[in-house]
DNA sequence: GACAGAATATTTCAATTCAAATCTTCTTAC
DNA sequence: GTAAGAAGATTTGAATTGAAATATTCTGTC
C-alpha cells in the first residue's frame, strides 16, 4: 500500500467541478495540518510555537507595538494575541511596558532574549516555501499567487482588526 | 483609509521572491481565517460547527465508520475525531455502536437526526468555493489547484494516520 | 496456552482561536 | 465640566488540534 494519503476520492481527473472542490479543500486541509504539526514540532524543539514565533518576529522587524497592532501583522483577533504575550512574557522574550501617553495603550517589546531568538530564529514554516520555491521558476510561483489569491477573494474573509 | 486589511508590506510588484513569499504567506494565514471565522458563523447559527459538519457529511456520504477512519477523512488525528464525537453524540445526531467483532472497533453511524442534518445541511464552507468557481473557466480552476498542489507538496506533510 | 507487541480508542495536557463581555482610559458632544 | 460612547486590552468560555500516555483488545510467536 502506498504511504501517501488519499483523498476520499481519488481525484485522477478532473471534468467535474466538484471533483475540482474537494480537490481544492483536501489541499487546503493538507496545507492546514503542516502547519498544525509544524508549530507542535517547533514547540517540542524550541519551545516557541509558530504565533509566538511569527509576534518575535513582526516585533523584530517593525520595533515595538502594541498588541492591537501585532494582531494586524500576524493577522489574528486581539484576543488571541493577549494569551501569545502572555506565553512570550513567561519565557522572558517579551515585556510589556506603558510609553504611550495614550494609558490604554500598552507597548510590547523585545528583551534581549527576544532579539537573540530573532536572530538566529528556528526556521518559521515560511523556509519550507522559499526552499520549495527556490526550484521553480518565476512563471509558476506567480501562478500560485494568483491561485491563492483569487481563492481568498472567494472566501472574501471580512477586515480584520481594522477600524 | 481602505477597509481592505493590507500585508505587512504590501506587494504590489512582485520582483523579489521573498516578497512572494509573504505574499503566499499572508493568503495562506487568509484561509484559515476565513475557515476560523466560519465556523464561529456556523456554530452559532446552526450550532454546529465546521469539523462537526464535515463528520456528518462524511458519514452521510460513506455510511457508518470507527473514528479511525473518520480521522481520515475529515484530515485530522484521531485524537480530535473523539472531541468532535462527543460533542456531536450530545446533540444526538450520531451514536456511538460496538458492531464489530473486534471489540476495539467503534462504529459511528448517524442518528435520524444526524440524516435530517446532512440532508438540508447548511452549506459548509465549500460552498463559498463553489460558487466562487462557478464564475472562472476551467483553465483557471485547474490553475487553482496545480498551485496549492505544488504548495502541499513544499510543505511535504507527512502522512497522518495511514499505517 | 502465555506473553510480547500491535491496533483502536480514549484521556490528559497545552496552545491557538474567536466571540462576547468587561475594565480602563480617552474623546466628543452638549 | 459631564455624560455617552469609542478604543485598547483583557477575561471568560467553548471548540479544535495534536502529542503523549493509557486502557482495552487482538494477533502473533514460542
């Protein structure tokens, strides 16, 4: 038996649209799961998952900012981002500090540690893409751009956390 | 200001492959969001919610089955299967039968409720991609696909519960 | 037949995710 | 100036997710 999963049904060619859906969704599954199973890896090895990761990172390269701005960046509800500092907090990564004369707003930062994760960071699930992309020319990474770009418009995933 | 959520650094002309790459990226973070938000959606208005759909239909369309098999389906580890039983078992739309002789086995079959619940189900997310597809010729459909296939396969997600 | 190991399902644990509610602080309208 | 409402952050609650550990049952091998 091969090792490779299946989709329901094997989609080996591919006249009918709805054959083309569930193609569609079972990659979008896989996509889902790699990512699933990426960050538990990295936690196991690194004891930063992927968010926690991706908050280092956007705070590595746009300076500090607030928690409502993070969940732009690593495209998340502010609620969500609450819990990721909390953890980034915990392991000494990040701190939160009051600057802002604005006394809502609170302004997270990186330590020390935090810029030294940052630096030599784990790779994020992005190094697999640039790796995978590396070998195919321009033509086609555009193509699946444009793929995935006109699938989210599908999804026509509402505005984020913006005012 | 636009209502449109933009990429940390919008990637308007797309020259250099690391912006490709966060291009890719922020659509992929896209999706799931998406799919996040649509299952929230579903939850409350049908008090079901998507994994639980998806059991239900794949019940519905390939007769009763152990949560092994579930997990394959539905793409997930078996240890999620349980949850999603649970709760669905709650509502009474499945039910939990030892049928095989090899007692380790658990064979999920659907309540009538469970069928009346698939029968008219409530669109899942596929849905959306339905439609959306509906107004793109083909060639573009099977670009879709070649895209996130050559995507997965970057991302070489490892088998999941196959043997 | 007994015992080691495989297979199936579950439990436990931690992280993520979002909606909704709450708290604090600011801003605006009067 | 005060009151109403907006804005930022957090809390709470529920669902999903998978790894690891556990329990039960089966399947060999000896």
């Amino acid at each position: 038996m091969s090792t490779h999963v299946q989709p329901p049904s094997p989609a080996t060619d591919f006249e009918a649209p709805h054959d083309l859906v569930k193609e569609i969704i079972y990659e979008i599954r896989r996509i889902l799961q790699a990512r699933e199973l990426y960050t538990k890896e990295l936690n196991k090895k690194y004891q930063v998952s992927a968010p926690q990761l991706n908050c280092v990172l956007a705070l590595y390269e746009y300076g500090p900012l607030p928690p409502s701005q993070i969940a732009r960046y690593i495209m998340v509800k502010s609620s969500t981002v609450t819990g990721i500092i909390d953890r980034l907090e915990q392991k000494g990564l990040v701190i939160r500090l009051r600057k802002s004369p604005d006394r809502r707003v609170i302004t997270i930062e990186l330590t020390e540690a935090g810029k030294r994760l940052a630096d030599n960071a784990p790779p994020p699930i992005q190094q697999k893409i640039i790796d995978g992309l590396k070998s195919l020319p321009q033509g086609e990474i555009e193509e699946i751009v444009r793929g995935l770009t006109k699938l989210t418009h599908m999804l026509e995933v509402q505005d984020l956390e913006v005012a």
